[in-house]
C-alpha cells in the first residue's frame, strides 16, 4: 500500500537535510575557518572510518547522500509516527521541537556511537547548538510539511 504523503515525505527530508547541513557547514566555518566539506567526510566516516578522510570527491558524495538518506529517514518516521499518535492535532511547534530533541539523541546517543566516526568527547554548549540545529533545521520543517500535507490532503 503506497503512503499518500510519500511526496511530502520527500519534500521534507530534503528540506531539513538541505537546512540541517548548511547549518552545519556555517557552524563548523564559523567556529574553525576551515572549508566545511570535511564534515560530509566525516559523515561518511561513519560508514567507512577513518579511511574516509583521505578519500577525495567519492567520499565527500558518499558523505552527503548518507546525509539525506538520514534526513529522509527522520521525516518519514515523523509522518508515519505522528500519522499514528496525533493523526489531527495540530501541534506542529511542540511536535516539531521535540522531534528535534528526539532526533539530537538518536543520532548523538545511538548512530554515531555505533558508527565508525571519530569519537568526540562532549562538550555542553556545543551540545545546546547543536539540539538547536536539529529542532530548527530539522524537527520544524518536519513537523510544518507534515500538518502542512494533512491540510492539503482534505
């Protein structure tokens, strides 16, 4: 059975991916001066170690496609999710920044732990931006295209 909110679906993990790693790339110039295209280098490392900071173009496009595949992961646990436990309130802020906070914990206390990227140790206000990315970069558009489809769907 084909998910009516597929396009949507779509549409919002491109959207939050787009916004989430530019949010990224801006942090990371702005904290360090240094071209942020090592960060999808580093995304790819999750995958492929520390091998992937040596590899050259491949990896940096190996880097953003695990990047929007993720984006597009989240956004389609948020329709399906939600679909299910809210299915007609129209919660999109609260929704949109606590599926943020949902997502900055997957990512920070599940994948990249079980990745193969280089350990980090934690630093609270890095901590903080970051869960702010997420909740506006990723959770909002999320939760805004989600209740957006419901609205255009009736």
């Amino acid at each position: 059975m084909r998910n009516p909110h597929a396009l949507s679906i779509v549409k919002a993990g491109l959207l939050a991916g787009l916004l989430d790693i530019l949010a990224a790339f801006a942090t990371f110039y702005l904290k360090t001066g240094k071209n942020p295209v090592i960060i999808l280098k580093f995304i790819a490392s999750g995958v492929f170690g520390n091998a992937a900071f040596s590899g050259g173009t491949e990896m940096t496009i190996l880097g953003l496609l695990f990047h929007f595949m993720i984006a597009l992961l989240f956004a389609a646990i948020f329709f399906l999710l939600v679909a299910r436990i809210l299915p007609e309130t129209p919660v999109k802020l609260s929704a949109g920044i606590l599926y943020g906070l949902f997502v900055w914990l997957v990512m920070n206390l599940i994948v990249v732990p079980l990745s193969g990227t280089p350990k980090q140790s934690f630093h609270l206000p890095d901590a903080i931006l970051n869960a702010a990315i997420l909740i506006i970069c990723v959770g909002l558009p999320i939760s805004y295209s989600y209740y957006h489809s419901i609205r255009a769907s009736k």
